[in-house]
C-alpha cells in the first residue's frame, strides 16, 4: 500500500511544505524569511506573521511539485516543538485543519527526531547507504546541542547536552560581535575557508562527561575582540578569515572531542551529524577525517537537509503513521524541549 505524508515546518522562521510518498521525498519547499536580517536575530512577532503569509503558497507549491492530488494525502505531520510558540501555532493550526478538511489523520512530530530522522531522506533513486540503528548522532542546531543514541527511527536516547548555548547559538554571537548580519554561522563557515584555523586560539571548556558548553569559548571571543580592536580599529576587517577560521575550529573542536568520547564509551562506530550546524564545512570535513582514524563508519545529511525543512517533518510522520501513532485535534504546539 502506497503511503503519502504531507510534512508542515515552522518551528522558527522557515515555513516548509514537503511530501514523502514510499520512502521517498518528492518535494520540499522552504520559505525564508529575509525579514530578521536587519535585527540580528529572529524577531518571533514577525515569524509568526511571515508564517501566515507563506504557509498556503509553499504548501501549495509542495502539493503540486509531487505531482499528487490533495485526495492522495494519507496523513498531515507538523512540528509541534520545541520552537518560538508564535510560529508553531501557525503551522500546526494549518495542519489541523488541513487533516480535518482531508478527514485524515494529524501527525505531530518533535523537530529534534525529525533533525535525525532527516539523514533517512532520499530523492527517487538515490541509493546512498543508510545508518545502521543503533547509531551515534551529533545533532548540532541554533537552540540545541546533543548526543543521541538512535536506536531506531523512533527511540533515541540523548547521552550528553549542552548546559549552556547550542553550538549553532555559539556561531552565531560569535558573529554578532564580528558585525557579521544573522545567522552568522552560514557566513563564518565561508569566510573561514580562506582563513587560517591556527592564526588565533580559545581556551577549551573543561566539561565532565559528555556535556557541552559554548558560553566560554562566546565570552573568550569578545574579550579577544574587544583587547585587539583596542589597539587596531581594524583588526576584525584586516584578519576576518583567520578570526573566523580559528573560531570555526575551536567549535568544531569541542564538539568532535565529545564525539570522540561517546564514540569510545558506547562502542558505536556508526556516526552521524545532523541539524544547522551539520552544514558546516568545517565540521563535516573534521567528521570524515576522524572517521579514517577512528575507523566509523560516517553518515552527513545533504545540505538542503541540514537546516530547518519540512522534508524530515513528513518522514518523521511517515515512520509515525505506520505505526499509527496519531494526535487528536486538542493538540497544543510546545515550545521548550520535550524528551
Ligand atoms: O537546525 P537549524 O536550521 O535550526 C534550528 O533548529 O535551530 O539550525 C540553525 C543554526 C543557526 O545557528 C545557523 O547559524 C547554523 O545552524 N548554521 C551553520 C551553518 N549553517 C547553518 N553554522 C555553521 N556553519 C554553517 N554552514
Ligand atoms: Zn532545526
């Protein structure tokens, strides 16, 4: 039996529709919304608003690039959290009444599963190997850090976070400071490729366990910042690859350090990376180059499948509606993380 899910993402200020028919993703529309750039960060009033605006035409886009009817739609599967609780109640108001209007079943889905589910996705025909369960997951995003066992598509079980910002959130101050527009980390990740990553250094976090923290490598950053430009006004315009390719591989640092370790404790060798952060290309070639050394068996989403998508959203329904896990229409979104 052929199943269709269509998928709805608005957990912060991508508006996303995609359909997952059979394994398969046969769309995946995103709208962006330009509209944070000039205030550093996202404004959540005017996500929510962008939302509105956006969700009829992407999902629309997205029905019609899959080639399917409306009437094709088995199941609706929206985020419901964690997210900015404006942009949620957007989308999953969408989904509920879209599923009620199709009398077909609603699916709610945890950004953070779907972030990981998202290394499952494949177009028609891609035949790239697939993680073996149970795996390894860094999922690196703009609100969290955390290490996952996977032990299947849906049990996971987080072994270590961060007790302080998300590695993505890191990326991203970091560039504030440098003037750079939001989100920084895209930016960083470009400018670092023509820099050298031991030009400047930053003290590493000394963090029992598998935890992480970024707050001090932020705060070791502006310091070295603020003590430089003291001396030369323009220091940050005259060394912005070095700063930002020395800043990339102490984030990069901290984080495979901590991969490494679970690596080592769990005895998992297949490894994967997912969320924002995973399409950093520092990061992925670190990833690879570990892999040889340490001999893992290594996992990278595509780029369109790094960031925020609905395409992990229908996937994540997917693997929900065959298991008939539904949600009535009295569904609330959440939005602070819930195992
Ligand atoms: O997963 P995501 O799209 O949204 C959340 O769920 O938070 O992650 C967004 C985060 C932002 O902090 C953004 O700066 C970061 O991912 N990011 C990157 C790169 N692309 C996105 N950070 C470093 N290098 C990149 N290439
Ligand atoms: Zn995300």
């Amino acid at each position: 039996m052929s199943i269709t899910i269509l998928g709805i993402e608005s957990s912060c200020d991508d508006t996303g529709a995609a359909v997952f028919r059979d394994g398969f993703i046969l769309s995946n529309k995103i709208a962006n919304q330009e509209v944070h750039k000039s205030f550093g960060g996202v404004v959540p009033e005017l996500a929510s608003r962008a939302h509105q605006q956006n969700i009829i035409p992407v999902v629309d886009r997205a029905i019609r690039e899959a080639g399917i009817a409306k009437t094709d739609i088995d199941g609706v599967a929206f985020t419901r959290g964690p997210g900015l609780m404006g942009a949620l109640l957007v989308g999953s108001s969408f989904a509920k009444s879209f599923a009620l209007a199709l009398k077909k079943p609603l699916i709610e889905v945890n950004h953070l599963q779907a972030h990981i589910l998202s290394l499952f996705l494949r177009k028609p025909g891609d035949t790239k190997k697939k993680p073996e369960f149970p795996f390894l997951c860094l999922l690196v995003s703009g609100g969290h850090t955390q290490l996952v066992i996977v032990k299947d598509y849906l049990i996971m079980e987080i072994i270590g976070q961060t007790i302080d910002d998300a590695s993505g959130e890191a990326f991203d101050k970091c560039a504030k400071v440098m003037g750079l527009p939001y989100p920084g980390g895209p930016l960083i990740d470009k400018y670092a490729a023509s820099g050298n990553p031991d030009a400047f250094s930053f003290p590493k976090p000394q963090i029992n366990g598998l935890d992480f923290s970024f707050s001090g490598v932020k705060t070791a950053f502006l310091y070295f910042l603020r003590d430089h430009l003291k001396n030369d006004a323009n220091f940050i315009e005259e060394n912005k690859y070095d700063i930002c390719a020395s800043i990339q591989h102490s984030i990069v640092d901290i984080l495979v350090d901590k991969l490494i370790s679970a690596s080592k404790q769990t005895g998992i060798k297949e490894i994967a990376i997912a969320g924002g952060v995973s399409a950093n290309t520092g990061l992925r070639n670190r990833i690879l180059e570990e892999s040889v050394h340490h001999k893992w068996e290594v996992h990278i989403p595509e780029f369109q499948f790094s960031t925020d998508n609905a395409a992990m959203i229908s996937i994540t329904g997917y693997y929900k509606y065959i298991q008939e896990l539904f949600t009535d229409q009295s569904v609330t979104p959440f939005a602070r993380y819930r195992p």
